[in-house]
C-alpha cells in the first residue's frame, strides 16, 4: 500500500477469457461480488466503454452501495472503471484489473487507486481480497464438469507446439482424424469434416485459437447415417469440441479433451469410443511415431 493504493492479486482456475467475462457477468457477480458480511448484491451494468454499472452489496446490517462507469473493456487482459461509494467518501476513484495468463490458470491483479483516506486503505485491502476469494471459489464451481460433458485425458511425449498443430490446422487434423477436412484456419472460420465411408460428417465453427493451450469448435451441422437406429441424426449440432493442452516437460504435453454436451447424447456409445481410439490411439501413433491412423475411405 502506498499514496492511498491498494493492489491485490490471485491466480484463479480458469482463463483469462472466463475471468475476463465473469466481470460483466452481473448474474454470477451477485454471488461473489460480496464481502465480509454482505450476503448477496444486485448489479445492474451496461457492458460497454463509457456504460454504467451499479452495485448494492446487502448485509443484515446495512446495504452499501457502489456506482460507476467503465473505462477500458480490452477482452482477455483488462478492465478499468471507476468506483465511487461511501467507502470512497463519494469521490470517484479508479480500479483496473489485469489478467496475465499462467499456464492454465489466470493471474488477477487488482489495483484500486486515488483512495481518499489512509484508514479506508486497509478496508478496501480486505473488502477486495475476500471478494476475489470469492470470485476463486465462484469460477472452481462453475467450471466442474457438467453432467452432460464427455472427457478424456491423455499425455503424449511431444512438445505442447506440435499437439497444437494437429486440432489448430487442416494438415494437422489429417495426420490423425479424418483426411477428408477443410479449415479456414482463424477464429471464425469454418472447419469441416467427412467420413465418407461411415456416412457421417460434422461442419463447425472455430471458436477458439489459443496457441499453444486451446483450440475449441462449435458444431454447426451434422449427420449421422441412417443406418445407426438414433432418432436424432443431427445430435451433435450444438455440442463444442474443446482441446486443451499444457506442456509438463520440453518433450511432454497434456491434453485434456471436452465434448460438451455428448454425454446425454443417445451416440454416447459410438462417438465415445470413437474419440478414445482417434485421440489415444491415432493421434498418438502420429505424435510419436510419425504416422496415424486417420479416417481414409
């Protein structure tokens, strides 16, 4: 603490895109937007430079209530507004909170500026640590996995680099799932993969390009064939293919795999086996000795 600033910072469990949103998230801020004896807070906010928000943290005792307006909105790593409330004496003060990404974690770094007291330092130090403790307990719960998320986990004596390639580009989804694939390789871009002689084929939209650590797909349009009994043939339109990935040595990577939304699927059987043989045995075989077993009819 110096020339009445407080900073305070946290590694949380998630991403610096997830903590970046729950920021602006004023239904999930009402859980953990509350310190020492507050029990809940309404929050009203407009999630735009310029735009206001407002606070009103509710104890037992009292309700204190906390006003102000965004600054800078810079998705994944910034967020400045000011903070004005009887804390401050009503004079407008200024928060930023920098997101630095930690491996798969996010580093928060919080610095609340222009306090106007010396004694009010130490309750906004205090105030704001419990509330990004809060915030630490808030993103563990909600990123458990759901019941309708199928997952797999693997390691692979290959640089975190090259798994990246093979879910990032259509040379690398060649090497292991399907030689059939087109991608526009950028976010946004349409990717687009074919089993021909299995008659089934997904489309989806690139969501996510995060070098090195994520790549994620949203499925826009598929198909199952006719001749597997599912009532939905369309099932997996709406479900998102995560890969996430993390380097544990120069030479090694872990990959964690997510299908949202599979596991209540009535394909589960087939699509799960599926996933495991193409990740643990195709992909593997690419990464480690240089030749997978992809789809090729």
């Amino acid at each position: 603490m110096s020339d009445q600033t407080v900073v305070v910072r946290k590694m949380l469990p998630a991403s610096c895109e997830e903590v970046f949103d729950v920021w602006l998230d004023s239904d999930g801020m009402r859980q953990w937007m509350c310190p020492g004896p507050v029990t809940s807070s309404e929050v009203t906010l407009e999630p735009r430079v310029g735009g206001r928000f407002r606070i009103l943290m509710k104890s037992p005792k009292a309700d204190y209530d906390h006003t102000g307006e965004f600054r800078v909105l810079d998705r994944p790593s910034k967020l400045q507004f000011t903070w004005i409330s009887a804390g401050t004496d009503h004079q407008e003060t200024l928060v930023t909170v920098e997101l630095h990404e930690r491996g798969p974690h996010c580093e928060l770094v919080l610095t609340h500026e222009r306090i106007p007291r010396e004694e009010a330092v130490s309750e906004h130090k205090r105030g704001w640590g419990e509330i990004v403790d809060k915030l630490d307990s808030y993103l563990a719960q909600t990123r458990q996995t759901k019941p309708d998320d199928f997952r797999l986990a693997y390691e692979f004596a290959a640089p975190v680099e090259k798994v990246y390639q093979q879910f990032a580009t259509q040379a690398g989804v060649c090497n292991w799932w399907t030689i059939h694939c087109e991608m526009e390789e950028r976010v946004g871009g349409r990717a687009s993969f074919r089993f021909p002689s299995s008659d089934f084929y997904a489309i989806a939209r690139i969501t996510k390009l995060d070098p090195g650590r994520a790549v994620e797909w949203e499925v826009i349009d598929s198909k199952h064939p006719a001749t597997s009994g599912f009532v939905d043939l369309n099932d997996w339109v709406g479900t998102r293919i995560a890969f996430e990935m993390e380097p544990i040595a120069p030479e090694r990577t872990a990959l964690r795999f997510t299908h949202h939304g599979l596991a209540l699927k009535e394909c589960l059987g087939v699509c799960s086996s599926a996933w495991a043989f193409f990740l643990n045995q195709s992909l593997r075989a690419y990464l480690e000795g240089g030749a997978g077993q992809p789809h090729t009819k």
